[in-house]
C-alpha cells in the first residue's frame, strides 16, 4: 500500500528523487574511495617516506572530501523538496476528497479518525520519506559498495564478513523476537495506567461520594507496579543490545588485524589495505544497522498509507448531478414522495414509505423515540443522505437534480451537537451571509435569547470563541448555532434537536421569537421534549421509520396512541390527570 | 478528544519516542522552559536520593566502562605497529642490527626511509611477531569485553534506578490526586491535570533512563578521548581540536536558522491541524453554510506554508550533518598528512597516527550527541517541575483527629445561617436555612447556569461552607469525618460516570462487598436487569470508555442501580435533561421514584411531576438561593418561581396556549 501511494504521489517528482539517487551514488563513491587514498597514504607514502606524495595525495582527498560535502547537501535538498511536496500533495488529496464526502462516507470513516487521517498519517508518510531519501537509499549502495571494495582489498579477508554479518543480523533478530513483544505489552499497560487516572480525575465526585478511594488506590498500584516490572524488562534487554553490537564490532577489528597481519606476513596484502579494509568492514557494518533501524518505521509507514488510501479511493456517495437543474424561486416547500430510506445492508430500512409535503410559513416538529428515524429524516433534505426510493423535493426540484451549493444555500441548519468554530462570535455568526451588518447579527442574538450573554462577554461580537466553542456552555453554544442559522436567512430552517440544552424557560421564550422571524421559511424540528413541539402547526409521530400520527398537539392526544405515551412520560400521567 | 501526539510512540522508557524521531531530524515540539530550574533539579535529585548508593555504582561502572573503550584504539594502534615493524624488518637483510639497516639505507640515498626506520623498533630480517601480536590482541579483546560488559551492567542497574524512581513518582502523584480538594479539579481543566499525570510523569521516565546514562557516558568519553590525543601527540590533539570550536560555530549557525524554522514547522502544523480538525468536525455545516471553498483556500493557504517551512527546516537540519562530516573528513585529512610526515621523519609510529584518527572520530559523536541531550534534558526537566507543582499543591483540610462517628443517619438534614463563596469577593449563598425531615423530597429548581450543583457540593462536603453549620441527624457535619458524612449519601448525578470494567462491577462499586444477590437486586429495582441480560456477556459485560454498548439512558440507569446497591438515608439526584428515547426515560422515572421511597432527598429537577410533589422547592439564580417554599406557596408568591414556571409549562407559540395552561395552573393550586 505504502509503495502503491508514494508511487502515485511520487511520479511528479521523478526528477527530484532521480536526482537524489544519482547524488547519493555519486556520495557513495566518494566515501568508499577515502579508504583507499588512505592506502596509499601508508604504502606509498609511510612506508615510503616519501613525504611529497603524501601531502599531493592528502590534498588530493580534501578535494574529494569537499565534493562530497557539497554533493551530500544538494542531495538534502532534493530529498527534502521531493518528500515535503509529496507530504503537501497528501495532506491537501485527503482534505479535499474529505471536503466532497456525504454523511455517509463521515460516519463509515469517523470524523476523529479523518482528523487523524489528515495529519498524523500523512505525517508518518513523509517523514518515511524523508528519511528513505536520505539514509534508506544510501545504505544498500553503501553496503554493496563496501562489500566491493572490500573484495578488492583481499578476497581471503573479506570472508570474515561471512561471519560478522549473521551474528549481528541474529544479534539484531534476538533483540526484536524477545524486545518487540514486551514492549507492545508495555504500551498497553501505559494506557492501562492513563486510563485510571483518568477515571479518577474526570470521575472525582463519585469516587469520593462513594468512599472508594482506597479501592481506586489499589486498581492504580497494580496497575503501577505491573507497568514497572514490565518497562524493566522490556529496558533491561534493550540495554543489552548497545554493548553487544559494540563488542562485535571491536573484536571484528581485532579479528581483520590478526588475519590481515598474516597475510601482510606472507605478502599477499600490502599493510596499508588493511586499515583499508577496515573501514570497509565498519561502513558495511553501519549501513546495516542503519537499514535495520529504519526498517522499523516501515510498517506504521505502511499503516499510516493504508489508512491515507482508503479515504482517497472513497467515493462520495453524493454528487454533482450531471444536469444540473435550477430551481426557479425559493419558496421553502419540501415534499417527500413515497420516501424509503436504508442503509446498505442495513436488515430493514430506516424510513419507509414516507409522504407529505410542507410549506412556506409552517413549522412542522418531529416527534419519536430512540431509532425512529428522525435526524435521518432531517438529513435527507440538505442530501447528506439519498432517499433509497421515492422522491424528495424542494422548491418543485427533486434534491438529487439540483446543484448541491443551491440546495444548500436555502437551508439553516443546526445541528444537534451545537458546533463552533474559532474565532469570534462575529465571525461564526457571518458563517453563513458574510456580509451581515452587525444590526443583522444582533437581531439574530436576540431571536436566539443570546444577547445578553454575547454583550455580557468581553468584546462582544468580537469576543473570542475557542475551537468548537469550548469557552461557552452548551446552552449558549446551541444559542448561536440557532443565531448563526438566523443570520443566513434561509428558506427552510433545520432544527435537529437543538433545544435540549436550554432550560424551558429559555427554549419556549427563544420558540416564541422564532415564530415572527420565520413566517415566510419552512421551520422543520426535531425534539425530544414535547413542551418543545406542542405548538407546532403539524407534529408527525415516527415509529420505527414510520409516520404513526400527522396533526396538532390537541389532534394528536386524541388520535394518536404513541403520542399520549410520549406526552404521558414526560409531563407525568399525574400532571395531566 | 484529539490526542496531540502527547501520549503516541514511546521509546523503550515508557516516552520519548516522538523525541527520537526529533533527533533524526523532524525536529520535536519547542521544548517547555523551566520556571525554576534549580528548585526543579534539586527537587529531581531530591526523588533519586533512595537510589544513591547505586547511582554512584552506575557512575563508577560508566567510567570504569568509557576508560576500557578509550584505550581499546591505543593499544589497537601498537597492533598496527607490530604488524608494520614485521613488514619493515622482512625487508631488510638478516643479521644487522637496526642501527646498521639505518646506515645502509642512508648511504643508498634513501634518507627518508631511513629516517623512519630509525623511530621504528625492527629487527632487520624478522618478519611480524606474531607471538607479541597476539598477546596484544588478546588484550584487546579483554579491554573491550570489559567495557561491553561495564556498559551493559551499568544500563541494568540504572534501568532499575530509573523504573523505581518513576514508580514512586507515579504512586505519589496517585495519592495527591486523592488528597486534593474538589476545587483544585473544578479550577484546573481535567485535561491539564491528566497531562501532568501521564505525559510529563513518561517524559520524566525517558529522560531518567536515556538521558543520565547518555549524558554521563557522553561526556567522560570526551574527556578520556581528549586525554588519549594529548597523551599520543599534543601537536596532532591541538589540531583536533581547531575543528571542535568550528564544528560548533557551523552547527549553531545553521541550528540558528534551522530552529526557527522548525518553530515554524510547529506552528502552521498546528494550525493546519487546527483547521482540519475544525472543518471535518463541522463537515456538514461548511458544507450547507457554503463554506467547502473557502475552506479550501485556508487549508491551501496553511498547507503551503507548511510545506515551505518544513522544506526549509528539513533541508536546513540536513545540511549539519555532511557539513560536520566534511569538517572530519578534513581534520582526518589533517591528521593522516601530518601523521604520515611525523612517521616518515620517525617522530611517531603509524599505529599512534592510526589511532589517533579513530579517537578524533569518537571526539566528535559524543559532542554532538550531549547537545542532543541537552534538549531532552531540558524538556524532562519542565515536565518535573509539572508533575512537582501538582505534588506541591494544597492538601483538603484532613479530618477532625477527635471526630464524632455518625453511624446510621435518619436523613434529618439541617443547614443553619449556611453561607459560601467560590471566589473570595463573590457572595453566593448568604444565611441559608433550610430544615429537611427524614423522607422529605427537595426540589432544586432554576435555569440553566443558576449553580443548582452547588447545593451539592456542600451537603456532601465536597466544598467546605465559609459560615454557618450543615447538621445531619443534628451532628455538625464538620465535626465528622468526610467518610462519614458521604457515607449517609446516594448520588445519581447526569454525567454518568462509569469505570472501565465489567457492569457488574460498576454497580457494586456503590457498596464495598457486596454480594451477588445484592447487585442483581439492585439492578432489578434500577430496571437494569432486564437488559444486561439481553447483552452477550451479561454482568461480564466490560465497559470501556467512550464506546460502548449502552445508550446514555441505559447507563444513567445503572448509575441508579449503584445507589440503590449503596442504600443511603439521603440521595443526590440529578434529573436528565438529555436526549433519552422515550421508553428509557419511563424507566429512569420509575426507578427514581422507587429510589426515593423513604429516603431524604435533594432532586436537581426538570420535570413538573416531581417539582410539583417535592416537599420543598429551592429556588436557584445566578448562584443564589432566590426564593424556598412549596409548589403552591411559591405560585402564589408571583416571584421568580411563577415566573420559571409560567414559561417553562407553558407554551408561546400562541395567545391560546397560555390561557390554557395559566387556568389549569390556577386550578392546581387552588386544589
């Protein structure tokens, strides 16, 4: 998946990246033919005395050692162009393939888990990228190359890596099977310590009205000392691996002298090839371990990509119609024609065979239980979802046929989760008409009781609202998603369980404002709370996706069963006998 | 909650696995700045003292270790001249004495060599003293062994040192969290207060286990290598050493630039983030409110400037390396040139210039690596001082030694000219009495923000009143031990708190040891049997976090089910205002009203049955207790209760409606 992705983002930037391996063959080389200058230094130059061939040849390898340098930090920056465009290209493929999703797609996926999606992934994708163009690519030809070069030096010499090489693999392999394990084990006992604290830190009252501290103490001590016992062991067997690797690596060099030794002996090897070939052996050695450790970030590389492609091979299951088809006049009229509504693969549909039209000036609430059906309901008409079957209508126009920015520009929604966005109240309230005047914003306040808490705030309109409206309450936060609905004028107003976190007083004095504001819109509510929707112009009762009563509150209390249990539960059988 | 990568990839140590990343060049998060670094450290040191006797064994074992490695390249160097001498003496002709190969040579015009001969220990026409070669090595082999082994020993032991001192760390901030008062957690936000007591308590581990042994290693390296040059050659060290002061010029030049872009590689991901997070939260709003392209252009706007900081920085941070190397490569160059002329006039042999290359090679790496350190350092350091101003904050006042015991409580609740404050300057509750008989219901009633949870926070102690007395059964409660006084009580609050474990264990944590029989009667009187059967695992059930199977109304419901379990005289209620589908809210109902049977209660009310059949309404605003009195006499009064009441029942969509209601209003109060 991982080689799949970078293979497409990657292809703009063929240039830069044949660039970087060019650079880095050309380093390569560079680097492995230092040891031999050093060779010669010592044969023909110690050995020698012949002090002018040493000062030609060491100038000689500052020479190279500067075109190295130099050739190295143009190789960064390709690498660097090359993996931070690919990371740009990522992060903005995502957001604008998320930007295009319907409902559908939102719930499938998860919003938190797109967030995650949209940053951290592409940011494990990068950095991997980053890193394979500048260490990952050197370390096969450095390791090819040293082995080469080794070879030349002595044949007879070079099986010594023969040896070397499998002990550290296994050294390395040894590390992994008994480290890996442990540590993941570690990691969820980390989480398991976080999660007690937690508890105990957002559950605070009940742990105290219930006198179970001591028992929360001992929850966290075992916790506690099972996450020690295994952090000891998981740094205990990672402490081995440094001293380990250094050992080979040491007695590697002491094993090159005593054979080189006897090979410069008999003459089959001048001295100066083995200081030679000792480096060889070192660099070999390091671009393994270099390669190993980067081989680590390979998987959660090759999740992050996995995660990033299946949101980009998602198609939106809402489009663009082909035809676009324009409404003539925003009326506000929304008609459902014979609606049906599931889920794929869903056992029975959500909506069934639903029929009924609203109009211009009316308000119609919503009423129904649990998993009646009834934000789907609301849903359909902004099109976050399609109708299964059946036909929905606004201003004369079926949804599916109109330019979706049309269609949206008529509706207000709020939604049932109130949700800012930061900066100032202003400037969520214009979110929808970004030229309101200030008199429009306020007059919105005041539909939506808001004022005196938006003037009482420092700054006003220009008082700062945090990310998603975390610095105002939930009631305050639903008043000015209802005042940022307000603001944009629409023609069909949405009210998807809005009223929940305001207190009756301020939900029935923010309804009866509401009722002026929206003579000429088409006000659809869905509610909880029957004092919310008794006086709404039409209640429709769902049941299980179905229409289980259509009428006024009085109509309703008489005809509709379902209705009376609801009305019963609420204000109490006692309050109304 | 989106996780700021605070609690992500960890190293071995239980944190810092971000940091690692930082080190091979993304470059972490800014480093937090310590307050107060002396106090911090001290405080720090103050944590290891238990430790210290095996800490002065890890620093001596750490030297003893780093000695064995710097000597390791000398003694490799007298191996590389054994071997030269035997090649030198293969030769020349056998039978002369060395003074006599130097003669010979000298007057076959070959002086250079002759030169170097003459600072060589050869025997002409004797080849390489194998015998003396591997006595060398072998020693060789020892020395390293030796400081492998030390190293190894040495990270064990500090491991220990490190895990323990954390644990103990841990286990204290765990206590602290049960000795704080309930103020600290309502001023501090949760999310501060979980990151001092997760992120910076695994920061700190890191930096105790990688960052002390790295740093100390580091820096006796640098000194026994420096040591080492000066011993072999003061010319060739001083040399050396000309490339310390410009490897740290270069690096800090470019570190310079590269910093700053980094800073602002954080900030626009940040933002980014930010945005992003913002925009697919709010996805379907952008999308009806218009907003997708406009979105877009931010996101492009951000993400650009992203990339040209994180290509700077990363391109910058790239540049360090090779410039070091080149920088090496140069004072090796330095080296070999001028150790080759040394050998050629016989001033040095070739293995102390070979040796010496391998020490200005490890001269460099532990400096740059105590700079790396010094990061993490500093940043372990500001999440100490975290963890330690927690641990340093206010204790609750602890208990009266001489405390009445209260036993069992008939739920007679009395407050007497009762007054509180949050803030200093800010009188909320002024002279408040208030008389309950055991049974009785109260109604706590008021708009939304009218601080109806402070009524709560006092009767259960977990606020201490500024004035005043709160009795129970006639016992001043602060005469009592807090264990006590919570123990007379049962609360349901709205927030449903519920713990990651098993349902049956949630509701048993009402009631330490109770029994099997107890916590399936309690669940059959809180409705909540019923369903747990109906889930796969029954009781087993575990609950986790978020996520789960049950609705919000179903764990409401076993919040019940708890207090039923805990059978207290007086109960705490909290009515829900949330969605709850319909058929759940009848149960919830039911089930509260069952709870209360025969209990003093205090319900935060919503719903006009319950407010209308308490005993006594207290009426809430702004934080003040407005008005006290039954449903009728508070009606009656007109005030800010007829008020609430008027809007709450009635309806404002027409005239009508509030004919209506206000006459069946007058007849419930005149019945």
């Amino acid at each position: 998946m991982l080689i799949r992705l970078l293979r497409t983002y990657l292809a703009p930037y063929t240039r830069e990246v044949t660039i970087v391996v060019i650079l880095v063959l050309i380093q390569t080389i560079a680097t492995l033919y230092l040891p031999n200058l050093n060779a010669d230094i010592i044969n023909n130059g110690i050995t020698k005395g012949d002090v002018p061939y040493i000062w030609r040849t060491g100038g000689f390898m500052l020479g190279v050692t500067i075109v190295q340098g130099i050739i190295a930090i143009v190789a960064v920056y390709w690498a660097s162009l090359a993996a931070m465009s690919v990371g740009r290209d990522l992060r903005a493929a995502v957001f604008r393939r998320v930007q295009d999703f319907s409902s559908r797609e939102m719930n499938r996926l998860g919003t938190a888990s797109l967030i995650t999606r949209n940053t951290n992934d592409v940011q494990q994708v990068q950095l991997f990228l980053q890193i394979a163009l500048t260490l990952l690519v050197a370390a096969p030809i450095m390791a090819v190359g040293g082995v080469i070069m080794a070879l030349r030096e002595n044949v007879t010499l070079s099986a010594l890596l023969i040896v070397v090489v499998p002990i550290i693999i296994g050294l390395v392999a040894v590390m992994f099977v008994l480290g890996v394990p442990l540590f993941r084990s570690m990691q969820g006992k980390i989480d398991r310590i976080n999660l007690v604290l937690r508890e105990q830190i957002m559950g605070v009252r009940v742990i105290r009205a219930f006198r179970r501290t001591p028992f929360e103490q001992a929850r966290f001590e075992s916790a506690n000392e099972d996450l020690t016992s295994t952090a000891l062991r998981v740094n205990r067997i990672f402490v081995v691996m440094f001293p380990a690797l250094m050992a080979v690596m040491n007695l590697t060099t002491i094993a090159v002298l005593w054979f080189g030794g006897q090979l410069v002996n008999s003459g089959q090897m001048p001295i100066g090839n083995v200081t030679a070939f000792l480096m060889y052996v070192m660099q070999i050695l390091m671009s393994m371990l270099m390669a190993v450790a980067m081989v680590i970030l390979v998987p959660r590389a090759e999740a992050s990509a996995a995660r990033i492609n299946e949101v980009i091979t998602t198609v939106p299951s809402i489009d663009e119609p082909v035809h676009p088809e324009e409404p003539t006049s925003s009326t506000g009229n929304v008609e459902f024609e014979n609606v049906s509504f599931g889920y794929p693969g869903g056992e029975k549909p959500v909506l069934q065979d639903l029929t009924f039209e609203l109009r211009r000036g009316e308000t119609v609430a919503v009423i129904g239980g649990t998993g009646s059906g009834k934000t789907t309901l609301l849903n359909l008409i902004p099109r976050f979802f399609d109708v299964s079957s059946g036909r929905l209508l606004v201003d004369g126009v079926d949804v599916r046929k109109q330019p979706l920015e049309r269609l949206w520009s008529v509706i207000g929604l709020v939604p049932q989760r109130a949700y800012l966005f930061g900066g100032t109240v202003a400037s969520n309230l214009r979110f929808g008409d970004s030229d309101a005047t200030d008199d429009e914003l306020w007059h919105a306040l005041d539909i939506a009781q808001a004022r005196d808490f938006v003037s009482a705030m420092e700054g006003g309109l220009e008082a700062t609202i945090d990310q998603g409206g975390t610095n105002v309450s939930g009631g305050q936060r639903q008043r000015l998603a209802i005042a940022r609905a307000i603001v944009k004028r629409p023609s069909i107003y949405l009210f998807d369980d809005c009223f929940s976190a305001l207190d009756a007083g301020t939900d029935s004095r923010l309804r009866a404002a509401l009722r002026s504001e929206t003579k000429d819109a088409m006000v659809m509510i869905v509610a909880q709370r029957v004092s919310t929707i008794m006086q709404a112009d039409r209640i429709i009762v769902l049941d299980e996706g179905r229409v289980a009563g259509m009428g006024t509150h009085t109509e309703l209390m008489e005809s509709s069963e379902a209705y009376r249990e609801i009305v019963d539960s609420q204000l109490g059988a006692a309050a109304v006998a | 909650m989106i996780n700021r990568g605070g609690v992500g990839g960890r190293g071995p140590a239980g944190g810092g696995g971000n940091r690692q990343m930082g080190w091979m060049g993304m470059g972490g998060p800014p480093a937090g700045k310590t307050k107060n670094l002396g106090a911090t450290l001290r405080q720090l040191l103050g944590r290891l003292r238990p430790e210290r006797s095996l800490i002065a064994l890890v620093v001596v074992l750490g030297s003893a270790s780093v000695a064995f490695a710097v000597i390791g390249p000398r003694i490799i160097g007298n191996a590389t001249n054994i071997i030269f001498n035997g090649v030198v003496g293969k030769s020349l002709p056998a039978g002369l004495t060395k003074a006599q190969a130097v003669e010979l040579l000298r007057q076959h015009g070959q002086g250079q060599l002759a030169q170097t001969l003459s600072g060589m220990d050869v025997t002409p026409g004797k080849g390489i003293d194998f015998t003396l070669l591997g006595e060398v090595l072998m020693l060789a082999v020892g020395v390293y062994l030796v400081s492998s082994i030390f190293t190894w020993a040495q990270g064990y032991i500090l491991a220990g040192v490190a895990q323990r001192t954390v644990y103990r760390m841990r286990r204290d901030v765990e206590a602290k969290l049960a000795q704080l008062p309930l103020k600290y957690f309502d001023s501090h936000s949760h999310g501060d207060i979980l990151s001092r007591v997760t992120n910076d308590i695994d920061n700190v581990a890191t930096t105790l286990q990688q960052g002390m042994s790295q740093i100390l290693t580091s820096v006796l390296t640098v000194v026994g290598v420096l040591g080492m040059m000066f011993w072999i050659s003061p010319l060739l060290a001083l040399i050396s050493l000309v490339t310390v002061p410009l490897s740290v010029v270069v690096t800090v030049l470019i570190a310079r630039r590269s910093q700053k872009q980094f800073a602002a590689q954080w900030k626009w991901t940040g933002s980014l983030n930010g945005h992003v997070e913002e925009m697919h939260t709010g996805h379907a709003l952008v999308q009806v409110f218009g907003q997708r392209s406009h979105a877009m252009d931010t996101f492009q706007d951000h993400n650009g400037r992203l990339f040209d900081a994180s290509f700077k920085a990363q391109f910058l941070s790239g540049i360090i390396q090779p410039a070091l190397q080149f920088l090496s490569n140069l004072n090796y160059v330095a080296i070999a040139v001028i150790g080759g002329y040394r050998v050629a006039s016989g001033t040095m042999t070739l293995g102390d210039v070979q040796a010496f290359i391998q020490y200005s090679r490890q001269f460099t790496m532990p400096l740059t690596q105590i700079a790396a350190q010094m990061n993490l350092l500093q940043s372990g350091l500001a999440s100490a001082e975290r963890v330690f101003e927690l641990l340093a904050a206010d204790d609750e006042s602890p208990d009266r030694v001489d405390a009445v015991a209260l036993g069992e409580v008939s739920g007679r609740v009395s407050l007497e000219k009762a007054s509180f404050r949050y803030v200093p300057d800010k009188p909320l509750i002024e002279g408040f009495d208030l008389e309950v008989r055991p049974g009785q219901t109260i109604a706590i009633v008021g708009p939304t923000g009218a601080g109806k949870t402070t009524i709560v926070n006092l009767l259960m102690r977990f606020y201490e009143i500024d004035g005043g007395v709160i009795r129970l059964d006639g016992v001043n409660t602060r005469d009592a031990s807090r264990d006590d006084v919570r123990r007379a009580f049962g609360m349901v609050l709205q927030d449903t708190w519920l713990f990651a474990g098993t349902i049956r264990d949630n509701i048993a944590y009402g009631r330490e040891g109770a029994t099997e029989d107890e916590i399936v009667a309690a669940a059959q009187a809180a409705h909540v049997d019923s369903f747990v059967r109906t889930l796969p695992h029954g009781y087993d059930t575990v609950l986790d976090d978020e996520a789960s199977d049950l609705s919000s109304g179903q764990r409401q419901l076993l919040t019940i089910a708890r207090a039923f379990l805990a059978d207290p005289s007086i109960l705490i209620l909290d009515e829900a205002t949330s969605s709850v589908d319909t058929r759940t809210e009848v149960l919830i109902q039911a089930a509260m009203v069952r709870l209360r049977q025969g209990r003093t209660s205090f319900v935060i009310a919503h719903r006009l049955s319950t407010i209308r059949n308490a005993d006594l309404i207290v009426v809430m605003d702004s934080g003040r207790i407005v008005e006290q009195g039954s449903h009728a006499e508070l009606l009656l009064r007109e005030g800010f209760y007829y008020d609430l009441y008027n809007s709450q029942f009635t309806s404002a969509w027409d005239g009508d409606g509030q004919v209506a209601q206000t006459a069946s209003l007058k007849s419930v109060v005149t019945r």
